[in-house]
C-alpha cells in the first residue's frame, strides 16, 4: 500500500506512562483485597458517603455518593477531558494528524474495530451465553472500548518511543474510548434518558467561548490579553456540563468534554500528548497542566474501586469478552479498515507498515479502563459483570503476545 505523510516525530509526555502504573497498581491491589476478603472490598467501595435527596426534575432515582460512583463518575470526567483535548486538536489545529483527508484512515480502523468487536459479541454470546438474565445481544457495548494508557505503554515498548506507529495506535485508543462511552450512554436499556438537558451544556460552552474563549487580536489591550489568560471561566462552564451531561442520563465521564472546543487554545498541534506542550501556556494546555499528577491518583482509585478482578469468576460472558476483543477489533480493524481504505483509495502515514497495523490491532486487543465504565450500564450486575470483568483482565494478555509480534523478524523480500 502506498504512503502519505506521516506522523512528526516527537517525544510522548511523561505522564501516560505514571498513569499505566498508577491505574495496575490499583488493579493489582484491589485484586488482591476482592480474593482475599471479598466482602470487606464490597463494603468499602460501595459505603455510603451521603446521601442526596433531589428533586425529580434533577435525578429521577436517589442519589448515594460512595467512592466507586465518586470515582468512576466524577473523577474520571478529568480523564476525559484530558484525552479529549488531544482529540480535539487533533481534528482542528494546524498540523493536527486528523485534520481533512488524513482523518479518514484512523475514521475506518476505529469504525472497523467497533463493529468488528460488536458483531462478534453478538455472534458469541447467543453460542455460548447461559446466563438467564442475557438477552439478544445483551452487553454488545462492552468490547467497544480500548485502553489509551495500557496501550501506550505496550505500543511504547513494541515500536520505540519515537515510531509514527505509535502515533497512530494513540490516535486510534484515543477515537475508540471516546466513541465507545458515549454509544454505551445512548445504549444503556436501563437508563432513562432526558436529552433536554444537553441545552446547558451547550449554552455553557457557548457562553464561555464568546465571553472568554476566542484568542485576544494581535492589537489587543493588556486587560483584554488578561481576561484571555483566566481559567475560572472554563471551570464555571464544565461544572455547568457536567451537572447537565450527568442529568441528561449519559455518563457524567462525558460531562466535561462539551466545554473542550470553547477554550482558548494554541493554535498548532504539537502531536498526541506531545512532551513540548509543557511549555505552551494557553489556557486548554494550562488545564491540562494542572490535572497531569491528580490524574495518577484518579487512575489508581479507578483501579482500586473498578478494577478488582475476582479470579473465581470464570464464565460464558468470558469467552465472549475475549472473543470480541481479541478476534472482532482486530478483524474488523484489518478487514472492514484497511478494506474501506483500499476501496477509498488511502494511503498509510509515512513509516508505518501494514504489519505495523497488524500489531495495532494485537495491541488493542486490550481494553480495560472504558470497556470497565460501560459494564454497569451494558449487562445486568452480580456474574455476568464480574465474568467480563476477569475477561477484560484477561485481554490484558495481548499485551505480551503483541511485544513477541514486535521481535519476530520481518520478512525478507527479494530484492
């Protein structure tokens, strides 16, 4: 397959890999405490800090703040928005890797592995599903989402820090995760959903855009540049998104990324997570600046309150896990992908290979972290739950099998 320019070449902040480890060492940990006294983690995650009486036209069902739903709803809308960010510059900035025709690539690989993924869930599940409570196609959400961090630090370990297939296969995790919460909002059968309020905000973001949010003219007085510089604004507005994302009945995750267009921003892209964005002070950079170490504490509490794999937990929703995501992305990817880029005419980003694609789709295999905040909307509680949860662990394992693919030696042409 021919080439089109590629991906610069630059070096990935130091973050994301803290946030792999923070978010394994909260795994591991609760792994450990859900074996070894199972009842004493359920209590803990599950204790009631408070509880809200609201009124109907806010919450139709009671709300209980406890540290699982504090997390995985409150806290992990930063986590969010900070991969949303790198997702919006890359569809807007100049030099921004999805800008125009470029975009059209990842567009058909993300595509190719969402419906790869849930078409076999779908096809597996009515094989071999036993559980009662599973209906037609019950959980096909599940597989829909990757994992940015875990699949960055394997990408990392596979192409080298440097490699545009790296670049790439953020791209791609970065699509997926975004894409695959939100479907799993829309299409959670047990959530009532009010879209009325996506009007605040989407007057939120709007408010802040034309108040605050357009870069201040070359000729533009000091207050004015000033005005342009603050940061409470945007805090005002994602507060206002979130309480109107989470009303709406969607993911309260998703409840910051409506604000994410109206910041100021640089105008050229540096790359995904790009390490020379530190020094860029605008106010979008400068907020995501500031969540770069409470991220890794965000992470780790994911891990503790959502990521206790209970090893006992083996079943049929398992096998459909595993099946969807290590056989439906990456077919899907490579089939319906690279087929629609071939019938499109497309062409690979300089420096990457088809057998770099290929060990792409290996690598996002993985999923963890969204496929895991989309399993209390996709599938009924107690074992289904728990059975794709060990599942999820175990597609973990296409980590190692992706970094063998990377030694195996290329095949020799002739010349």
């Amino acid at each position: 397959m021919p080439h089109s320019p590629g991906f610069p070449m630059y070096r990935v902040s130091s973050s994301l890999p803290r946030f792999a480890k923070a978010l394994l060492g909260g795994v591991g940990l609760a792994t450990l405490w859900v074996n070894l006294a199972p009842a004493s983690y359920y209590d803990a995650i599950e204790h009631r800090l408070l509880d809200l009486d609201l009124p109907r036209w806010l919450a139709p069902l009671p709300v209980s703040l406890t540290p699982l739903n504090i997390t995985a709803d409150g806290l992990m809308a930063f986590f969010l928005f900070f991969i949303g960010k790198e997702l919006w510059e890359a569809l807007t900035q100049e030099h921004g890797p999805l800008k125009g025709r470029q975009a059209m690539l990842p567009a058909g690989l993300v595509l190719g592995g969402l419906l790869g993924a849930s078409a076999v869930w779908v096809i597996v599940s009515q094989l071999v599903e036993t559980a009662e409570e599973a209906g037609f196609a019950t959980g096909w959400p599940v597989p829909l989402g990757s994992d940015v961090v875990l699949c960055f630090l394997v990408g990392r370990a596979a192409f080298g820090p440097g490699h545009p297939a790296l670049h790439l296969l953020l791209l791609l995790t970065i699509a997926s995760d975004s894409l695959a919460l939100l479907i799993a909002g829309l299409a959670a059968p047990d959530v009532s959903l009010r879209l009325a309020w996506l009007l605040l905000p989407l007057g939120a973001a709007l408010a802040a855009w034309a108040l605050f949010g357009r870069n201040p003219a070359p000729d533009a007085a000091e207050t004015q540049r000033r005005a342009g510089r603050r940061l409470w604004p945007y805090l005002l507005a994602g507060l206002l998104s979130w309480l109107g994302v989470a009303a709406s009945g969607l993911p309260p995750a998703l409840g910051l990324l409506p604000v994410i267009p109206a910041i100021a921003h640089a105008d050229r892209s540096f790359g995904l997570f790009a390490e020379a964005e530190e020094l860029l002070h605008d106010p979008l950079n400068r907020l995501a600046h500031a969540l770069a170490w409470p991220l890794t504490v965000v992470l780790f509490l994911f891990g503790l309150t959502r990521g206790g794999i209970d090893l006992q937990a083996f079943a049929p929703t398992t096998v459909t896990t595993l099946a969807a995501l290590w056989l439906g992305r990456p077919l899907g990817m490579l089939v319906i992908g690279l087929g629609l880029a071939a019938a499109l005419g497309l062409r690979l980003p300089q420096g990457i290979t088809l057998r770099d694609v290929l060990r792409i789709a290996v690598i996002m295999g993985m999923g963890f972290t969204i496929p895991v905040l989309s399993l209390e909307t996709a599938l009924p509680g107690g074992a289904m739950q728990e059975a794709a949860r060990l599942g999820l662990a175990l597609s973990l394992l296409a980590g190692p099998l992706a970094l063998l693919l990377a030694r195996a030696p290329a095949p020799r042409t002739n010349a």
